[in-house]
C-alpha cells in the first residue's frame, strides 16, 4: 500500500492527514517546524505521528505533500534528497508544480494537490474538505492517484495546467477572502447607525446564507437581486450620496462592484441596454 507523509503539519497538512487515515490510506507521519505548527488542541492532531525531519518524511513516505507555507515549498523541494520512482506533491494554488523541479530531477513523480476550500482551523478544516473540489496538475501515474484520493475524500476533481494556477488562485482569493473583506465593510457600515460589528455580523449572517443557497440552487444570474437587479437609479443614486457623506472610503468599491454587477443584471433579462447604461453613468460619475 502506498505509504503517505507529510512535511508541514499546519491546518492543511493536518486535515489531509487525519481524512486519507479514516479514508484507509497510508499514513506513516509528518514533520513540522515548530510545536507551535499545529495549531489548537484538537483530539485528532494528538495522534499525528510526528518525525524528527523532513528528510526523515522522504525516506520512509511512498508519496510526500509539501503542506508549508507557499513561499517555504520551493525551500523544502531543494533541501530534501528525493529518490526516483517516489512522488512529491504540493497543496499550493498559486503554484505550479515547476517549484518542485529538484524532486523532478532526481526522478521523482511531482504534482499539485490544492483543496479549493477555506482553512480556519483543524477541526473546521476536517469537517469542510469532504464535497469539495481538488484542483490537480500532475502527469500520469501519479494524475489517477490523485483523483482516485479526491474521490475518497467525498470530493470532485479538475485539472489544471502550470499556466492556470495563479488565475485559478485569484478566482479563489474573489470568491472567498474577499467575501469577508465585503462583509467586514458591510458591518463597518453598520456602525453609522450605531449598531456593533458583533451584531451586525449576527444580523447579515441570514442574508449571507440566503444568498449562497440562492447562488446554488439558482444559480447566476437569476439569484441576482437588489437595486441592479431591478434597474432602480433611485436607490443606487441615494447609496452614493449616503456613502458620500458617512463612509466617503468606501464610494469607490461601490460604484467598482456596482459596474461589474450590471452585466449580471443584463444578463438575467430584468434590465435593458438603456437602462443599463444608464446605470453605468451613475455609478461612473
């Protein structure tokens, strides 16, 4: 049986450890930098099997995951000696597999493994990881191993090429951590009129769910909705002259992502070209 180990037993690297052991694989440990690497008290992270180095991973694993930082990947790739007939895979998006060209030279199979989720903690991170999407890039054998791991972790898989990574990274950054910079401004908002971040998240936080469920059962653009949607110059007119005077930092991501959703709105049929323009002309002033 393929022996698996990891060199990085932070948030990812944890996670993927703990689900390919339920899952059956594996597991024969990990190294990490620090005692402090592991973050939280979690039940599963005190049955890691923790190795003295990283050299140590390579030796005794089959199929090694680099799960450090991204910019430490390329360090590991270099200072480890890989063997021939072994694969090393990284968890990065941004990156393709050329920064693991050392372990390519010395014969060993390379790919990228990267979860499209978000990792906040173990715990979290364990229970999220099954159902979502593995985005690959790796050459056969070692392309069907992966799939066949994203299958077994209750996930899809896509393929991508080493020109692909960044863009698919930034899509990522858009549709996640740019969400909670939204609602981080939309709860800023909030304090016009005096009402505490920490209530104001509990309070969008329905609207928040609401909009994601109508993002999948709906699907774009028919689950867009508000002034855009309805073509309403009015309100999006008072927005401006609201934000002009409360939150004057704020006008410019406004009217940016107001422009990027009319043609969403255009696009679901609720709004024609005139008024469309219309829009535009508003939010461009």
């Amino acid at each position: 049986m393929l022996r698996i180990g990891f060199i990085g037993a932070g948030t990812v690297g944890t996670a993927l450890a703990i689900l390919l052991n339920e899952k059956g694989y594996r597991f024969v440990g990990a190294s990490r930098k620090s005692k402090s690497s592991v973050g939280g008290s979690s039940k599963a992270v005190s049955n890691l099997r923790l190795l003295g180095s990283n050299q140590e991973v390579a030796d005794t694993a089959d199929l090694v995951f680099i799960t450090t930082s991204d910019d430490a990947i390329a360090t590991v790739a270099s200072e480890v000696t890989w063997r021939s007939g072994q694969s090393v895979v990284h968890c990065s998006g941004a990156d393709s597999t050329a920064v693991l060209e050392p372990a390519r030279k010395a014969g060993a199979a390379v790919g990228g493994f990267h979860p499209l989720q978000t990792f906040a903690g173990i715990e979290q991170a364990v229970a999220n990881i099954p159902g979502s999407t593995f985005a690959i890039e790796a050459e056969e054998p070692l392309k069907s191993t992966l799939k066949e791991m994203s299958v077994a972790l209750g996930g899809n898989w896509i393929e991508l090429k080493a020109g692909d990574k960044a863009a698919y990274h930034a899509a990522a950054v858009f549709a996640c951590n740019y969400l909670v910079t939204l609602v981080k401004l939309a709860t800023d908002l909030w304090k016009a009129f005096s009402v505490p971040p920490d209530k104001a998240t509990q309070s969008l936080l329905p609207l928040l769910h609401g909009t994601l469920n109508n993002i999948e059962n709906i699907g774009i653009p028919d689950c867009l909705t508000g002034p855009i949607a309805r073509g309403d110059t009015g309100t999006i007119t008072k927005h401006i002259k609201t934000l002009e005077e409360k939150a004057p930092a704020l006008v410019s991501t406004y009217r940016e992502l107001g422009k990027q959703t009319i043609p969403i709105s255009l696009a679901k049929g609720k709004i024609d070209e005139q008024r469309s323009r219309e829009l535009d002309s508003i939010l461009s002033s």
